[in-house]
C-alpha cells in the first residue's frame, strides 16, 4: 500500500505536466518558423507562394483567424470582466468577489493576448490590415489591465477601454468584411 501513493504521486505530476507542455505548445504557435526549423520553404524556393490562389488563400486565412481571435476576446471579455463588473460582483463585500476577480485577470490577460494575434492576422489582408491599424495603440494600452483586474484596482475606465477596444476591433472587422461574434472562451483556455 506504501508503494502506491508515490507511484500516484508521480504519475499524476507526470500527467499534469505533459498538460502543462500541451497546452503551451498548443498556444506558442506565433507562425513564424523556430530558429532551427528547415523543413519551412521560403519564397523564392515555393512555386506556389507567388500564385495568385494561394495569395487569396492566405488572404481569406488571415481573415478566419482574425475573427476566431476577436470573437474570442470579445467573449472573454463580455462574460468575465463586462458583466460581473456591471452586476457588481468586483466591488469589496459583494458574494464571489474573489473568483470573480481571479476570472476577469486571467480573462483579461487572455483578451489582451487573443487581441494582439487577431492585430497579427489582420497584416495578412490588405483591408483588414488598414482597418486594424489604428487600433494598435489601444491594444497595447490594455497589457497591464489583466493584473490590475485581478488584484481588484481596476474601475470603470479600465473596464471601459476594454469594451471600447473590443467595439473597435468588432468595427473595423464589419468593415473589412470580417464580421466578429462573440464566442465565450471555455475555463480551460483562459488558463492555457
């Protein structure tokens, strides 16, 4: 019997940490190749990145990924930090304050992530790209507001920058053709 507690001890430690490398790996990916990856074709030695069809491949790509991205801070956004905020819950003696608190850092630390990659994907359309870049600087704006929710120093204007960020990402996408709908992030991937 005294051997089967460390055998459980070790192969749960051993399963959480291959989910921890999993689910850091399954978002590390920035689309550029590692330092040592040959396997990545360049341009010039790629028939097929100079045809038109696989321009508007990456085109229509970038456009995919930029709204999976948006809807998914929007989501983050709206359910975690928006409506809590709005309900009360993140002021002092309010029930599930500390949850709540908890949730809205890692959902805005998520949003602000999820943020920069649809920023990202938007480069990869032309009218996306001119719609986007003025918003750049409001998203960079939102980096430390993931912490400041969390520790419960964040009012109205920090909740307020993030709705008018996510409105402005959700415009410029209407205007690209892109149209972003809110798609509410699981636990789980707030926290990979």
């Amino acid at each position: 019997m005294s051997r089967s507690v460390p055998l459980r001890r070790t192969l749960a430690a051993l399963l959480l940490s291959c989910a921890l490398l999993a689910g850091a790996t399954a978002c590390g990916d920035s689309g550029e190749p590692a330092a040592g990856d040959t396997t990545s074709a360049s341009p010039a030695t790629d028939p097929s990145a100079a045809s038109p069809s696989a321009s508007a491949e990456k085109q229509r790509l970038a456009k995919t990924r930029f709204v999976a991205n948006a809807g998914l801070a929007a989501g983050a956004t709206y359910q975690w930090i928006v409506k809590p905020y709005r309900a009360g819950t993140f002021k002092k003696g309010a029930e599930g304050r500390r949850f709540a608190l908890v949730k809205a850092g890692l959902a805005g630390g998520f949003a602000y992530n999820r943020l920069r990659a649809a920023a990202e994907n938007a480069k990869g359309d032309p009218l996306l790209s001119k719609a986007v870049a003025p918003l750049t600087a409001s998203i960079a704006a939102l980096k430390g507001l993931g912490t400041k929710l969390r520790e419960g120093e964040a009012g109205e204007g920090d909740v307020g920058a993030f709705e008018s960020v996510i409105d402005g990402i959700k415009k410029a996408g209407e205007d690209a053709g892109a149209e972003v709908r809110d798609k509410v992030p699981s636990t789980s991937q707030l926290t990979g």
